[in-house]
C-alpha cells in the first residue's frame, strides 16, 4: 500500500530554518490584493513597511510556502501527486507575527485518515523563534484512491451555515494578474498561470491558488469586523470547496458569535458556487 500510516506517524519531524523581512510580507499582502487604493490609511498597514504588520495567512508562505506541503515526502507517504489535492488549511497562531524573523519549523505526519476511496494526511508544520512558538500549520492533504487500509476515518469539522442572514457580506474582486503575483511568495505550479498546464488539467485557464482565496478572506474579516487589527486573530481554518479564476469576484458572508466569525465564501459570477467552506476565524 503507497501509504503506511504507521510509518508516517512515526518518522522523525523535518526540521529547517526559515527567514523573512518586510519585502515577504509585503509582496503576500499585495499578492491578496492589498494597496487598493493605495493611499488608504487601512490599507498602509498591509503595504507600507514603517505601519506594517503581518496577517496570520503568511504562516503558510512563510520560508518560500513550505508549509503545506512539508511532509510530504515522509517516510511511509509515496503517493502520486497527480491524485493529490489541498483539502483543507488552519492556521494556529501563538502570538502576533513579527515583520521580519528567522525561525525553526518542524514538520511532521500528524494524522493518515481512511475515507473509503481516499485517505486524508494531515501535514503539521510548526515554528518557533528565540522567543518561543509562533505558529503551527495543519494542510489537510486529500488522496484519491489511496483509501481502503483500515485506518480510523478521523473527524468531522463540517459547519451547519447558520438559518438566518449573515450579520455582514462583502464582494472581493480577483485581478486578473493576481495568481500571477501570488506565485511569488512560492507557490510556482504552472496550474495557476499556465493555461496550456491548466488545459492538461481539465480547467479552460488558470485558477487562483486556495491559499490566496484563503488569505483575501481573512483580510476581509479582519477589516471588516475586527478594524483591521491582525494581533486579534488566535486561529483560522477552511475547507477547499471549489475553485476560483483570476477576473472573478469572491462573495464573503460572515454569521459573528463569540469570539468567532463563520464564513462562507462562493463565487458571484458562476451563480455563487462554493468557494471556502467550514471556515471559521477564532479570535478575542
């Protein structure tokens, strides 16, 4: 069987150092649409390095976007990366992200679900600096056909979209140029800017990457129902429901609980189809 859950759990984390300035922040920020326009005040504090700070989503580029996919290449996990799709992301941070840092992470197996006809590897990645940790990353790596082994079928983090209308709704446009601009915090899959790759892929162009929809939608939640102030943000997570082209417009409705924002994110030109599911934004 490709996939040895016992191995891959047991294996030693990989461990590597990791360095980023402001120049890495700004260019994830801009690479979700940040700077528009590009006086405004609130939108300084994503571009301008002298008011900037940093949204927990850089978690996931940070150290050239090794973090979803670290573990990849762990013992017991021998997979075909062609059935290989990012199900899932959350984000756990540990305390306000610096601008510019160096840090150690780890990373390691955590979990190896059996969904039947596919398994789900769960890829923690988790950083530290001199000052303790920062962050730990959780990518839900979702296999087909490499179900079946008789592992455990792991648990449901499925949301019920609450009945009544959501409290706020906003509409974020994708620019065209945008996964191209992306693409350079690390993530150089030829999917997201090649459309004769993304033809071969069965899409009729480029898609955006997940990871970006997730970080637009997490600044829209910060600025919208947090005044824009990122040290508020303990914890995000998402499921990847569908994907998003370039030129799109993102639909974001946010229900506001305690100390939660449940969000649901569909694409405004394709009838909302879904976008981001079973995503939730903890915060104080």
């Amino acid at each position: 069987m490709p996939i040895d859950a016992s191995a891959a759990l047991a294996a030693e984390p990989r461990r590597a150092e990791i360095g980023w300035d402001h120049k890495d922040v700004q260019l994830y920020h801009l690479g979700l649409g940040a700077g528009t326009p590009a006086t405004d005040p609130d939108e300084l504090r994503y571009t301008l390095e002298s008011r900037l700070q940093v949204l927990p989503g850089f978690a996931t580029v940070a150290g050239a976007g090794t973090a979803a996919f670290g573990g990849m290449g762990a013992p017991g996990i021998d997979v075909d990366l062609a059935a290989v799709l990012h199900g899932g992301q959350t984000v756990r941070v540990h305390r306000p992200i610096p601008v510019t840092g160096r840090a150690v992470q780890t990373s390691k197996v955590a979990a190896v679900y059996d969904k039947g006809k596919a398994a789900v590897i769960v890829l923690r990645t988790e950083a530290s600096d001199d000052d303790g940790p920062l962050w730990t990353n959780d990518a839900e790596i979702f296999v087909r056909g490499e179900g079946g082994f008789g592992g455990e079928r792991g648990p449901s983090d499925r949301l019920t979209v609450p009945e009544r209308a959501p409290d706020r709704t906003v509409e974020r446009r994708i620019r065209e140029d945008q996964a191209l601009l992306y693409r350079l915090s690390g993530d150089w899959n030829p999917l997201h800017a090649d459309p004769a790759f993304a033809k071969l892929a069965g899409f009729d162009r480029p898609i955006l990457h997940g990871l970006c929809t997730y970080g637009m939608t997490l600044k829209a939640v910060t600025d919208t129902l947090l005044e824009g102030d990122v040290s508020r943000i303990t914890a995000y997570r998402t499921r990847f429901a569908g994907v998003v082209f370039p030129g799109e417009t993102l639909r974001i409705r946010m229900w506001t609980g305690d100390g939660r924002a449940q969000v649901t994110v569909t694409a405004v030109e394709r009838d909302d189809a879904p976008v981001l599911a079973d995503t939730l934004v903890e915060h104080s």
